[in-house]
C-alpha cells in the first residue's frame, strides 16, 4: 500500500502536451509529488540528485530515449529500484520485451486512459491511500 501524498513521480517526456496530460492524471489520481523533464538525460541529472519513487517515461525522445533512461536508472544503485512505466505511441512487442528485460515495470500505450495509468501505478505499489 503506498501513502500517495509521499509517492514522488516524475514524468520524462518532450512534448509539454503529453507532460500536461500526465501531470493531470496523476492529479486527478491525487498523487501531487510531481516533477518533469523533457527528456531522459535531464532526468537522469535530476534524479541522480532527487531520486522519485516512480518514473513515467516517453520511449521516443531526443538525446536520450526511455530505454536509455530505464537502462542508466537500473545500473546506479541511487536508482535501481525506482518503479518504470515505460510510455509509447507504438505497440511493438520487440520494444516491451527490451523493456522488460532492462527491469521496466509497467507498459502503456499512447493514448491511454486515467484507469489504465491507476492499474499500472497499482501494480507497483499497491493499492493507493
């Protein structure tokens, strides 16, 4: 069970769009520890830093795409063990299983529903209080 007044997220993507719309979500959900980068290596600077509990991330972004990110999070131990969704407009199967073996924890394809974001958050944690 996660307390989600404590639960720290950041959302790694380049489209401010998409960032809004996530950031509403978790919002709504009522998860309001919210940071953003614009793409994965201004996360990975930021949270080398300020580790989150959870890391929600676009796959196709400039410098450093989600793989990368997810990838350079799992190999510093500040970082292993923060959750990974892994976000994309793509449901290549070759991309969820990369994913899956670098210690991604949760998949969702663009668009995706507030529901489908509070199952993958579930998932992680457990229920949400």
């Amino acid at each position: 069970m996660a307390n989600k007044k404590d639960l720290r997220v950041m959302v790694v993507d380049d489209m401010t769009t998409s960032r809004a719309l996530i950031y509403d979500c978790f919002d709504t959900l009522g998860i309001t520890n919210v940071s953003a980068a614009k793409n994965g290596a201004d996360a990975l600077k930021s949270l080398k830093k300020n580790p989150v509990h959870l890391v929600i991330s676009d796959y196709n972004m400039p410098s450093m795409d989600g793989l990368q990110l997810l990838k350079a999070l799992r190999s510093n131990p500040k970082t292993a063990k923060t959750g990974f969704i892994l976000v994309s407009g793509s449901p290549d199967q070759t991309l969820i299983d990369k994913g899956r073996k670098l210690g991604m924890n949760n998949y969702l394809q663009k668009p995706f529903k507030l529901a489908d974001l509070r199952r993958c958050v579930v998932q992680i944690f457990g229920r949400l209080d």
